[in-house]
C-alpha cells in the first residue's frame, strides 16, 4: 500500500444501513468469510463509498465537494491500515498475497499455545438449525406478543407466590438436590432447559429475519454448555429487535420455571413432584445468578451491551478505562480511543472495573480449580501458568505502558500525586511497621478438668452451677440398681463360699476339697471388690478445689446418665491463662516472655505475658469456642472420630494473665503479641514460601 494508490476493496462485502447511534446514522459492513459484522460511522461510511478513486487526495477532494466533512488526507490512510488488518482490502499484487501468508503464518499458535488460550471457551459447531428453525416459527410466533408476556408475567409471579408459601419445604428440597442423584437429575434438567434457551434466541431470530447458521457446544473450562450463531443480528437496525433476540433465552427458560413451579406446588408428595422440582430450581437459580449477569458474556452482557447501544462492550469499556486512568495517574492528554457521552462514559467506566474485578477472582478460582483437579507437582505448573497469562501478564503489560507513558509526558501535578500515592504504598509494604502479631484466643482457667460419669446410672445429687467445692469432695452422686444388686449378690456370694470353708475345715472327710472352696471364696471376694469399685465410681468428686462450670442442661437430679457422660468442668478461677493459636507465618516472631494483651469480647483488656509456645502445628482444635463450625475464627473439619481438625497450621500459644483478676468463665477474644517488627512484603513473601513448601510436600 503506498500514499498514492489504494488497494481495492473485496467484492464480497455488503454494506447496510445500521441503527442511530447518538443521534447519528450508522451503517454496518458484513465480511462473509468470517461472518463478521463491522459498525462505520458517517465519516467511514463515506470514505469506503468512494474507495473506487484509489487515492486519498481525490478522495478528500470527493467529500469536501459532496459533502459537508472535512477529513484529512491521514483519516483515509487510517482506514486503509484498518481494513488491510481486518482483511477487508483485496490482493491485488505479489506484495500483498505475500503480506496477507505472513500475517497468516504469524497468527498460527502452536499447540500448547492454542490449548492456553482456547480451554475456557472453546466453540464447538454441530449443526446447521436455520431450516428447521424456519421451518418451526409459524408454531411458535405467538410466543412474540404483548399478550404473551404479560402472561408469562402472571405465571412467572403466581409461580413464585406458590413457591414462597411452601418456603421451608421448598428450600429443604434444595437442600437434597446436592446429592448424588439429585445432581444427575439437576443435569437432565438442564440439558433439557439449555436447548430450549437455545432455541428461543434462535426463533427470535429467525423471527426478525436473520440467519442462524450454527448451533452447537462450547466448552466452558471444559464444561459443556449450548451456544447459538444470532451475529446475524447486527443487520438489525432497531435495537429493540436485538433486545429481543438477547433476552429470548431467558424469557424461555422463565416459561419453563414458572410452569413447573406451578405444578410443583399443586402435585402430591411422589418422584413426579420430585423431578418438577429440579426443574423448577435448577432453572430459576442459573437464570436469575448467571444468565442475567453481565460481567459474563452470557446473555446479561448483550442485553446491557444493546441496551447501551455500544457494542463490543467489553473491550471498549477496557479501553476507554485504561485511558481514563492514565489520565487520572499522568494527564498526558492523549485522545481518548472514543468519544461518549459523560453519562456513558461513567457507565463504561463502572462497567470496566467491575468486570476486572470479577475477572481477577474468576480467573484466580479457575486456577486453584486446576490445582486440585491435578496431581500436585501439574497443579503447580498449571497454577501458575494461568495466574501468569490470565491475572499477572495483563498487569505487568499496563504498568510497562504506564512507565512509557510517564517517560513522555512533563512533570504535573497528577503525576506528583500518583507518585506520592506510589512511595506511601511502597513504604507500607517494605517498611517494618507492624510489631504484633492478633490471633484468636479463649480465656480460660489454667487448671481444669472435665467431669465425666464412669458409670451409668440415675443421678440423685449434684452441685450446682458456679458453686465452689474442695478437693475430695462429691460433686455428683448417681443411683445403679444394677450395680447395687451386683453388690448385694457378690457379698451373697462371698458369705456362702466362706461359710463352705468354715465348715469343711471341721470335717476331716471333706479337707480334701478345702483347696477348691478356697478358691471359689477367693473369686466370690474378687467379684465383690469390682462390684464395691463400681459402686464407688457412682460418686463423682472433685480432683482439687474449685468451681464447678458449663453443666450441660440435661444433667439434672432425675436424669438418666450413660457412661462418660460429661456432667460440668471444674476450674480453678486463682489461676487463669490464655490459649492463643498463631498461623505459621507468624510463629517465627514470638519469643517467650513477650508482652500481649487480650481484648475481651464483652470490653476490656488484659496484661498477659507468653509462658510457652508450641513448636508443632495443633492437629486437633481444643477450644470449641474457636472453631468455625461453632461459629468461631478458626476454620476446621471433622475427621472420622468426630474431632476438628483445622484446615491450616496452626500453634498453640499459652500466656499467663498478669492482672491476676479471676476467670469464672471461658471467654472467646483477641490476643496482641508484642513481636519483631516485620514488614508487609516480607510477611507476604514467607507466607508463599510456607504455602508453596507444604503443598509441594503432600
């Protein structure tokens, strides 16, 4: 291509008249090679109209002339460069059928490439449903009227009615769908409910005139989901129309829903009820949280896409926000990469970093997703190539351009801020600021003990809550009439073996058996001792001096106990201690002897000092208070024996309280270690150290 002469355009493309844009008229360039539709301003629109004079300046002279714009002879070679990257221009010479393999050769991937970039959404074409469709419309056309909507209103409202005044059932039942077989059906359900998605955007288009040429599957990470061809509708040049076509699918499953909704609330108990169920939620629930969400591109994006009349929103919003925020960091006063309105403009712009945030954590769950679903040392690598392509690179790539863009541009004011705003953020990370370390923690008495029953029985006297008792004496008596009656019939047992002993040293005849009576005596006293001991066990007394807390509500005079039944805990109130748990990232900092505070949920502080520090990770969570299935900090599981297990390491601190104050109770609050002053970065750094050695490890 040269200043002079303008390689023709393919004879393949038409030209339509598109939608109002901003008050001003559009027109829309079909490429069917690629089945590709390209918005042109008036300014395009008026320029590729007179291509045919192959020059700039006979084309510049055209519109000046013919025209009311005044574009330069560099607005033409603009759009050449446009149409030569978006292979609108004809080869017309060696040079260019050379130009166009080399930009071929250059776009090939390699395969391991081609996987990277293609394995979050592949599309996967499988037929050809425009004569079908067409074919259908005339039975499904009444489906496009007000009439239809402002009844499919009605059930859609009835149907939630319905729902809401079965709530609780209705909510239980979902409940049971994340089940083995209830996520088999939940499938069924939607396979069922995606192809008559799909199909509603395919009627609507067919509807208003367009060609569907392809329907098929694509695959979502790898999870299959229903896609259909509608870019037919960019022909369309009443945004309405498009609106329809987005909002189609969902309106189609809406139907589905409320319909079953309906008849889930008048059918009995039974597996029909059961299956309309699935139905009925599966749909409601991917509908109204996935569909209708714009940050993906699923049908929610369209329609705000359609609605704001912009297309390709999403790359555009990225744009014009990179722009906006360099202008905000540097004022270079560069030209924005479109003009919109300011009410647009601000849409965009929420828009943009909405959708960045959400790609950010997306993408991230994406990656731990791949972790688990692999062996680890693949997990890893995998990991880390798709935090690195996906959230990293795109980052690193905007901050190059930023220092480019700071390089050119003169000293002002913005920039003196941005950099101000910069050294804070820096000094935070790398300055060793933060000289504590918070845990969670649970104060307690340093000395106590769980009571428990050894064996089962009624209980006939207990002490009661908060009452102080001295070491020995009963805190809980329990009523056996099955050890009683062991005891009564072992003393039985004993007085007549003994009475055979008697008796058969008299009898000169009968000494020879004497040995046999003694041990039968011997047994008789044996089984007595163990009734007597279990006997004894029925009273409960306390180990040392104390009081007597947390009696569970069921334990009461009167009640029926099993063996090791926990009837309270017995503290010590003279001696209190904190027990702390410390993340490994922050063990290194502690030191014993440290000063801590804890603060108290209910208000107030403690002075404490550390007294002891575990040096390996707790395998079972003690304190329930702190366990996250108690609603407490600490995350945990439960093994098989019923014990939590926390999900992360962490370590058992032990500081003595200095206050001397006296703990009735067991209190769940905060503790603050005095510790080696570190910054943020480093903190950051050893953290990732530790994460990446313990997975690597297991």
């Amino acid at each position: 291509m040269t200043e002079a002469t303008l390689p023709p355009l393919r004879e393949d493309l038409s030209l339509a008249p598109g939608p109002i844009s901003d008050g001003a008229p559009t027109w829309t360039l079909y490429d069917p090679a690629l089945h590709r539709f390209i918005r042109l301003d008036w300014l395009d629109f008026e320029i590729l109209s007179r291509w045919a004079l192959r020059t700039p300046a006979a084309i510049v002279a055209a519109l000046q002339r013919e025209t009311t714009l005044r574009p330069a002879e560099d607005d033409i070679l603009k759009l050449a460069v446009f149409a030569r990257r978006t292979g609108l221009l004809r080869a017309s010479s060696a040079r260019d059928t050379a130009e166009l393999a080399a930009a071929r050769q250059a776009a090939k991937k390699s395969a391991a490439s081609w996987l990277m970039h293609n394995y979050l959404f592949l599309r996967i074409r499988l037929v050809n449903p425009d004569r079908f469709l067409a074919a259908m419309l005339p039975l499904v056309r009444w489906m496009f009227t007000p009439g239809y909507l402002g009844a499919l209103a009605a059930t859609a409202l009835l149907g939630l009615f319905l729902i809401s005044r079965q709530w609780d059932l209705y909510t239980h039942s979902l409940v049971e769908l994340f089940t083995i077989d209830g996520l088999l059906w939940m499938g069924v359900a939607l396979s069922a409910t995606k192809v008559i998605h799909e199909l509603g955007h395919g009627f609507a288009a067919k509807r208003f005139g367009c060609r569907v040429p392809a329907m098929g599957i694509a695959l979502l990470v790898l999870w299959p989901v229903l896609w259909t061809d509608t870019t037919d509708a960019w022909r369309l040049t009443d945004r309405r129309q498009r609106l329809v076509i987005d909002a189609a699918g969902m309106l189609a499953e809406i139907s589905v829903a409320a319909v079953a909704s309906i008849v889930w609330a008048v059918l009995p108990d039974g597996s029909a009820r059961s299956s309309v169920f699935v139905l009925s939620s599966s749909t409601w629930i991917l509908t109204l949280l996935i569909n209708i969400s714009p940050l993906m591109r699923f049908d929610g994006y369209y329609l705000l896409s359609d609605a704001l009349d912009v297309a390709n929103l999403q790359p555009r919003s990225f744009a014009y926000a990179r722009w906006a925020v360099r202008e905000a960091l540097f004022r270079p006063r560069a030209v924005p990469p479109e003009r919109f309105s300011p009410a647009i403009g601000r849409v965009l712009l929420a828009y943009a970093f909405a959708a960045w945030s959400y790609r950010f954590l997306l993408f991230t769950g994406i990656a731990l997703l791949v972790y688990h679903m692999t062996f680890k040392a693949l997990g890893l690598v995998l990991m880390g190539v798709e935090l690195w392509f996906f959230v990293t690179r795109p980052i690193v790539d905007e901050l190059v351009v930023w220092a480019k863009v700071a390089g050119r541009t003169r000293i002002n004011t913005h920039m003196l801020v941005s950099l101000l705003v910069l050294l804070t953020g820096l000094a935070v990370l790398v300055v060793p600021w933060r000289g504590r370390v918070d845990a969670p923690a649970v104060l307690r008495s340093g000395r106590q003990a769980t009571l428990y029953t050894n064996e089962p029985g009624r209980l006939i006297g207990a002490a009661g809550q908060g009452e102080r008792v001295a070491e020995g004496q009963v805190v809980f008596a329990l009523d056996s009439p099955e050890i009683t009656h062991a005891v009564r019939v072992a003393a039985a047992e004993l007085d007549q073996a003994q009475a055979d002993v008697a008796s058969r040293s008299f009898d000169p005849e009968r000494r020879r058996a004497q040995q046999a009576s003694l041990a039968v005596a011997s047994e008789a006293a044996a089984a007595l001792a163990h009734a007597e001991a279990r006997a004894a066990d029925l009273v409960v007394r306390a180990p040392f001096a104390g009081v007597l807390t947390d009696i569970p509500p069921g334990v009461g005079a009167g009640a029926d106990l099993r063996r090791l039944e926990p009837l309270g805990v017995l503290i010590d109130p003279a001696d209190p201690v904190v027990e702390a748990y410390v993340s490994e990232a922050d063990l290194p900092r502690l030191s014993e002897g440290a000063a801590a505070r804890f603060v108290r949920s209910a208000g107030g502080t403690l002075r404490l000092r550390v007294r002891a520090i575990g040096h390996a990770s707790t395998r079972t969570l003690e304190p329930p208070e702190l366990a996250s299935v108690h609603n407490g900090p600490i995350a945990v599981r439960r093994d098989a024996k019923g014990e939590m297990m926390p999900d992360r390491a962490v370590f058992r601190v032990l500081l003595s309280v200095e206050d001397g104050a006296p703990v009735l109770r067991r209190e769940v609050g905060q503790v603050a270690i005095e510790a080696a002053a570190e910054s943020e970065a480093r903190m950051l750094f050893r953290r990732v150290v530790a994460l990446l050695r313990r997975e690597s490890s297991m």
